[in-house]
C-alpha cells in the first residue's frame, strides 16, 4: 500500500486491533486469576498502547504502532527487564498474530502471540515460544480476557 507523507491510513489499516481495545479482567484457561489489562487507542489512532498488571503486581507496557515504511502493525512488550518486538503477520475478522523475537537476560528466541474474539466479547490470547528456532512451540501464558464493567 502506497500512501503520501502525512496522508491518513484507510480506517481498516488502523481497526485491525480494534476487538482487543478495553478494560480487561483477565484469567488464566485453568481457573486462576492472571491479572488485568487496558488496552487503549492513542496518537490518533496511529498507537495502541497496552498497561497489564499481573495478579502478583508486576507491571508491564506494549506499544502497537502502525509502521508506514513497512505497512504492517509492530509491537514493543517491557516487562520487568526484558523485552519483546514483534510484528504483525496474521490478521483475519477477529483474529491476529504478532511474531518476532523475546530478549531475556542476554538470549534472544522466537515468540508469538495471538489474539482471537471469543463468543460474549471475551478475547483468547495465546503466546508461545520457541527454543530450536521455530521447529516447535511452547506455550508460556493461555488467557481469557472478560471485560470489566
């Protein structure tokens, strides 16, 4: 997609992410509490930025920006001294993928996310990792997101 300096994106660039903007209570698929998350638009749009707070308390943000030279949403994750940058590459009506890498004390390993609508406004989100490149996954956090009222 070609666009000028400045020009706006087409709105569907920019509502890729939409189902997930909210105010979440967040759990993990056996039972237990994970925590909560709001996930809001900013800069126009252009932005989503994303504030968790674990059930245990620890803080972590990501920022989703629209990346113009590659046309394509990317994401930054900080949490507690390591980052994740990824880049989104599935998006489907309720359903999108974020790939890229985790960087942990020096290591530097594949990692994806995805988020799925689920029936009722709740959200799936499902990230993994891999330790042999690619070849197989594992699952390091599987969550349903309720909103809060």
């Amino acid at each position: 997609m070609e666009v000028e300096v400045g020009a706006p994106l087409p709105s569907a660039a920019l509502a890729v992410l939409d189902f997930w903007l909210g105010h979440w209570s967040v759990r993990r698929r056996d039972g237990g509490h994970a925590g909560t998350d709001l996930v809001e638009r900013v800069l126009d749009g252009y932005a989503i930025l994303e504030h968790w707070r674990s059930a245990a308390g620890e803080e972590g943000k990501s920022l989703f920006y629209f990346d113009r030279s590659a046309d394509t949403w990317k994401q930054a994750w900080v949490i507690d001294g390591y980052v994740k940058e990824k880049r989104l590459v599935l998006a489907e009506p309720g359903r999108i993928r974020f790939e890229g890498l985790a960087y942990v004390d020096g290591a530097a390993f594949p990692d994806r996310t995805t988020l799925t609508a689920l029936a009722d406004g709740e959200i799936g989100q499902l990230i993994q990792h891999s330790l042999d490149g690619g070849s197989t996954w594992t699952t390091s956090f599987d969550a349903i997101y309720s909103p809060l009222a």
